[in-house]
C-alpha cells in the first residue's frame, strides 16, 4: 500500500447503520483513520467520529465538502473503502461502481454490501486481482458471525463439500415466535417491524431474496459457481402456518429457512430440534461440510450496527496484518 | 429390499459359506448373522438367522442356490418398510384431495403413508399435515419423497422436507 506503514486510512461509503457502527468502533482502534465519510447527502472530510455521529443521530447533515462519494473513491488517497451502501439486489448499485472504481484505483475494499457481489462476483474479484488490492465482504454473510474467513483462513486444510445454513435473522425471529408462542405469521410478522427486526416491505427478507444473495455469495467465492440470482430456487417463509409449526414440534421438528450453497436453494427445511443448525431468535448458524474436519458449524449474530461493523473490522485488520 | 432368512446348516465346519458365496454373488449385502449353536435340531441341525439387502427380482435365485448348497430355508421374510420421513405440507390440503395425494404414494409399491397429522383452522383458510412415510429402503424413500414433491407443486401446496442428513442422527432414519 501506499500511505504510511503504521496508519491504515480508510473511507467509509454509505453511513446508515452499518456506516455509523463502523466509525463508531473504529474510534477504539489505534492506526486506522478515517479520512472520509460519504452519506447520500454528501461527504465528511477529514471528520470528528464523534461529531458525525452525534450530526447524523441529530438529523443534521455530515457534510463538509463538494465531494461526491465517488470523488472519495477515485481522488482521496487512502488505502480502504469501506462500501457499506444499502443492498440493492436490482442492478447492485450505487455500490458496485463504488466497489469497481475503488478497485480501479487500486484501493482494498471492505463491503457489507451484498449488491454489488451478487451483480458481479466474478468481474470484481478479477478487478481486485488484477489491480493487486484486496476485496474482503465476511460481513455480506451473517453479520458477526464468521464464515467467509473462517472457510478461506481456518479451514484452509479442508475441502469445503457444502455450507448450509439459517443465514436470515428476520426469517428466524419470525419461524422461532411463531413456534414457541403458538402466534400466527402476521402477528409475528406485525411485531418484528415494530422491533426494527423486519422492513416495513418484509419482502427481501421473508421471501428468501436475503438468504438468496449470501448462498450466491458462498457458491461463488467457495465453489466457483459462477451463479446469480437466477440459478437460486428460492422458496420464503410466507406460507407457513403455526398449525404447521406445531405439527412439526410434535414430530420433533423446527422449521428454519436453510439456504444450501451446493445445491443452490433456499427453502423452509425441517430440522431435528436437537440439531446445531436449530439456532433460535435472530441468531444465524451454518454448517460447513468438510472432507477431512466433518461438519462444522458456527452460530451468531446476524445482524446489527456493531455487530455488523465487528465483521467489516475483522476484514480491515486482516489488510493491516498483510501488509506488514 | 430387506430380507431376513431363517436357515439351517450342517452341524459341520465351513457351512457358513454356503450361504454367504449365494449372497454376495447376487450382490446381496449381509446386515446380521446369527448362528443358533445352543438351538440343534433333532435333525442335528443349526439354526441360522441372516438379515440382508438385496435386489428383491434376485431373491428366487437365491433360493435355488442355497438349496442347491444343501442350505435349508425354513422362512422368508421380507422386511418391507424400513426408512421412514417426515413431511410437512401447507396449503389447501383437503380441497385438493387427500385421498389421491396418499394412494399416489401407496401405489408405488415401495412406499407408503403411514400417519398423517391434519390441522385445519378454517374452512377457507390453509391446512397443514404432517405426513410420515415410510419406504423399502433409502433410495424408495428418496423417490416417494420426490413424487410427493412433485403433487405438492402440482396443488400448489407448499412442501417442506427434513434437512437432508449426512450420517448424523435426525431426519431420514432407518427402521428394522
């Protein structure tokens, strides 16, 4: 990299949740300064962390400048953009031009974006490539819990056979209440937005779209599928009764939305109540199928400001420790 | 299919084999093997029970094999329904008629519906069932669970399976 070997200096694109979690851990972390951050109204140069976000909780803008995100991106030199717009599954942007042309001018990138990776894994992992700069995304699939570096770094020894898992928080609250206190789906549906769990337009996450976009991300980093949103099958969560929750309790059953990586689906399974992947509340989980270390698998938060940011952080210390 | 064999051999060493080559050269794959020394006939005797899968259209070779070994069979059974699942459907399960949903399955010949759980709320409302099927085998059940795949998405009734396990326990399991 180009900056000073003992600061990492990084922007941030996109400060909703996601964004102000990020600057607000990354206050705690010595050497990482963040030298710009872009919201949709405009740009924070050289920002206070603390005073952008007590603006942003107070409704006030950040800006403090002309720059747009992508003059961020292609003329402020720093080493890390951390991309972490909202998801647009249609098209994958703004972030996938904020992603290419981080790429093009040969900065690393950090996303928790699921857009852009889902548009265009293959052009953006060969940009990186090709431009000798890293693109990390642990955050895109299950927010705080590890799976992208816990596959490619810890588990570097086994093949990966299949990873399944409850990639969907939302998904999971709403099945996990529906079950345990005999609610109907609306009801529970109702409440999950009121808690800020669901959207008011539940659609992306109810209908699978979510865990679609993470099983196309796994299949393409771990299996070299090549697969976009097409090639999933993709069945939801809105048909499910209580009555059948029940009647699968009494068979000793949960019902979870599982998204198998190999198989490309994402589909309401039903799974034994003792088994590891019958995570409850908002928790995720995955099982990764190995050859030679078995079936492994991992729970956490899916979800969440700082946890999220937890993910983005781990991907920008590991760019730290490769380059010294 | 799985088979289990009441035999008697010659009380002499190296019966065994006379059951076992007829077996395996049918492609048989031998589950248990029980030699009754304590239970001697009168016709001096031992008892043999052996539990086996096999191509069931083999099973009269086999037979004229062991026979032929000098190898006496004194029953046959077969063993049919041992792999057994769960599956839960929703939607408009009576509309859609139950009857034929459970005879298109009985009619396979390898599988069947074995308990069905109903629950309706209301009348105009969607129903769910637990269906549990049981099969001749693991291969049987994957295909019976495949046809009632196929009926749920012809009804448009939503299918949902068990987690397809890898040797850990839950899910499909087999039954003696």
């Amino acid at each position: 990299m180009r900056n000073s070997q003992s600061t990492l200096t990084l922007s941030i694109i996109g400060f909703g949740a996601v964004g102000q979690g990020v600057a607000t851990i990354v206050q705690n972390v010595p050497h990482i300064k963040v030298v710009a951050i872009a919201d949709s109204k405009g740009v924070a140069r050289m920002p206070d962390l603390n005073d952008v976000l007590a603006r942003k909780r107070g409704g006030q803008p950040i800006a403090n400048s002309n720059l747009t995100a992508l003059d961020v991106i292609r003329t402020i030199d720093h080493d890390v953009v951390v991309e972490v717009t909202p998801t647009n599954i249609q098209g994958g942007e703004p972030g996938l031009t904020h992603v290419r042309e981080a790429l093009k001018n040969k900065r690393n990138v950090v996303t928790s974006n699921k857009g852009p990776l889902v548009a265009a894994f293959d052009e953006l992992t060969q940009l990186a490539y090709t431009n000798g700069v890293a693109l990390r995304y642990e955050a895109t699939v299950g927010g705080a819990m590890p799976i992208v570096n816990l596959i490619r770094d810890t588990l570097a020894g086994a093949r990966v056979l299949d990873i399944r898992g409850v990639l969907n928080g939302t998904c999971n609250y709403i099945l996990t209440r529906m079950a345990e206190e005999a609610l109907d789906y609306d009801q529970v549906l109702s409440e999950a937005q009121d808690m800020g769990i669901a959207e008011a337009d539940p659609t992306y996450d109810v209908a699978g779209i979510d865990t679609a976009c993470k099983v196309i991300i796994l299949a393409n980093a771990f299996f070299g599928r090549h697969a976009t949103f097409a090639d999933v099958d993709v069945t939801g969560i809105d048909r499910i009764t209580q009555d059948a929750l029940q009647l699968a309790r009494q068979r000793g059953f949960a019902v979870k939305l599982v998204g198998d990586v190999q198989e490309l689906t994402v589909s309401p399974k039903l799974i034994p109540i003792a088994h590891p992947l019958n995570v409850s509340g908002t928790l995720n989980a995955a099982s990764i199928l190995t050859d030679t270390a078995g079936e492994i698998t991992v729970a956490g938060k899916g979800a969440g400001s700082i946890e999220t940011a937890s993910a983005i952080l781990s991907d920008v210390l590991s760019l730290m420790r490769d380059r010294t | 299919m799985r088979i289990s064999m009441d035999l008697e051999l010659q009380d002499r060493p190296g019966q065994l084999k006379h059951v076992l080559t007829p077996i395996s050269d049918l492609g048989g794959n031998i589950a248990s093997i029980v030699h009754h020394h304590d239970k001697k006939t009168f016709r001096n005797t031992v008892p043999v029970s052996v539990i086996f899968d096999i191509e069931e259209q083999t099973l009269e070779e086999l037979q004229e094999g062991l026979e032929k070994n000098g190898v006496a069979i004194v029953r046959i059974g077969k063993m049919r329904l041992r792999a057994r699942t769960h599956i839960l459907l929703i939607g408009h399960i009576i509309h859609t008629n139950l009857r034929e949903t459970i005879d298109e399955i009985d009619g396979t010949g390898f599988a069947e519906v074995q308990d069905l759980s109903l629950s309706m709320p209301a009348i105009d409302g969607p129903s769910s069932a637990v269906i549990t099927i049981m099969a001749t085998g693991d291969e049987e059940l994957k295909k019976s669970i495949g046809i009632l795949r196929q009926i749920a998405e012809r009804k448009d009734l939503l299918f949902i399976e068990p987690l397809d396990e890898r040797g850990s326990p839950g899910g499909v399991s087999n039954e003696e």
